[in-house]
C-alpha cells in the first residue's frame, strides 16, 4: 500500500467541505457500497454509547479516511467482519497495555508499528481538537476519545493492510 499524506488527507476534506449535501449524499452511499461491513459497522450499536454528534463525526471521519484511501491506493476489496473484529481486538489490547494518564501519550505505540502515520495522526487530531480546554462545544467527549479513535485505526488497519 502507498502512504496516504497529510496533503491527500487535507485535498479529501477540502473537496468534502465544497460538496452539496446531495454529493455528500452520494459519497456515502459509494462508501456503502464499496464497504458494506465497515458501513454497518459504523452504524452498529457499538457506537450507542457515543453522542448523536460523535457518531456523525465518526462516520464523517472514516468517509476522509476511505476516500483519501482510495486516492491514492484506488479500490480495495470488501472488509469483512472478521478482519474489522480482529483488527479492532489488536488495537484495544494497545491501547489498554498503555497506561499513561494521558490520552495522547497513551496512542504512541499505534505510531510504532504503522505503515500509514499520517493518517493515524489525522484521528489523533480529530480525537484530540479541543483536549486542552475543556470546551462544552467539542464534537468528541472525553469518554468518545477511545472508540472513535480505535474506529478510525481499525478503518485504517483494514484497508490498508497487505
């Protein structure tokens, strides 16, 4: 798999940011498409726990992730619900190995062993935007941190593995 930059993951949001809500529409119905496991998975009560608001942004951020994917390492087959669960398994035994008391030193080791940093540090920001201040506006609580974040690795992991 070629790596996916920062520059192709900021050109997919930037086209994402300038689409209708009708195009918006239609890439996910094409990331449906092309990936029905991981498209119910995202939808899956899994992520019940999450806000109304979170989960919106969960599916919005694994919509960047897949397509800049896809940009740069055209279509890849169908995930199955094997590979996400495994994958999945891997990266909550990570990160619950670490036990930093705090978040972002806690996903170090993801960046040890990836092919794809850039785009691991994509969810690491969308995860960690507001961490700072605790601001009442932030799209992701303290308690979204892990599952969106371990959602977006997982995405990665499976779509990108050889």
């Amino acid at each position: 798999m070629k790596f996916v930059s920062e520059k192709d993951i900021d050109a997919t949001i930037e086209a994402l940011e300038n689409y209708s809500d009708e195009q918006y529409e239609k890439q996910m119905e094409a990331f449906a498409e092309a990936q029905p496991v991981i498209f119910a998975w995202l939808f899956s009560e899994e992520f019940e726990l999450l806000t109304e608001d979170e989960r919106g942004y969960l599916q919005y951020l694994a919509l960047i992730a897949w397509k800049a994917n896809e940009k740069v390492n055209g279509p890849v087959g169908a995930v199955s619900e094997d590979e996400i669960g495994e994958a999945e398994e891997q990266n909550y035994a990570i990160l619950e190995a670490h036990t930093a008391k705090k978040f972002r030193d806690r996903l170090n080791p993801f960046f040890e062993n990836t092919s794809q940093e850039d785009l691991l540090a994509f969810a690491e920001e969308a995860v960690l935007e507001n961490e700072d201040k605790d601001d009442p506006d932030a799209i992701v609580t303290k308690e979204g941190r892990e599952p969106i974040f371990i959602a977006i690795k997982t995405l990665v992991d499976v779509l990108t593995s050889e």
